[in-house]
C-alpha cells in the first residue's frame, strides 16, 4: 500500500499578467478549501488523502486543474461546489465525475 491512497494536486502557478494560468482563477483559494474539507471529514493522513500544492502542470488553457493519483485523473472545476462534487464523487466513492474529467 502507498503512504497515501490518494493524492490530490491542485496547479496553484501564477503566471506573469495577462498570461493563461490556474492561479488566475482562484487555485489557491479551492485546494485550501479542499484540504480543509478532506480534514473535516476524517479522510487526510496516512494511508487516506493528502491534498498538495503543484506547480505548473503545463495545461495552462484547461485551468484551473487538479490531478489525482494514482488515478491519473484530471478535473477542471469553477467553484466550491465542483470541488466538493469530486470529493464525494471521486475521492470518497471512486467513481470518475466525467462532466469536470480534462
């Protein structure tokens, strides 16, 4: 078993003004509300969910962006409401929420 069952990336780049990026769209402010979600439900630690910070994942145009291993399942998202649909969905269920599927 890995250390972690899943393991959330959230793109949190920040690209130079005017330039395509996930920050631009509130990246920050979605993965601390997931990782403050996954805590409040008793599903982070070892051998649970870990949500993360990434940097740059090179699909700038699709973003924002999350990616879910060892699923290797990417989501966009707009708001609190896609985020917690993939943590219900996804992440708790393991079921693929194809409608945010990138």
């Amino acid at each position: 078993m890995t250390y972690y069952r899943r393991h959330v990336f959230f793109c949190v780049n920040q690209r130079v003004a005017g330039e395509a990026c996930c920050n631009t769209h509130c990246a920050q402010e979605m993965r601390n509300y997931a990782k403050k979600r996954i805590k409040e439900l008793g599903l982070h630690g070892e051998g649970k969910i870990r949500v993360n910070n990434g940097g740059c994942m090179d699909r700038c145009e699709q973003g924002p962006i999350m990616v879910i291993y060892p699923d290797a399942v990417w989501y966009t998202y707009r708001d609190k409401k896609d985020v917690d649909e993939i943590i219900h969905e996804h992440l708790i269920n393991g079921r693929i929420v194809a409608r945010l599927k990138i």
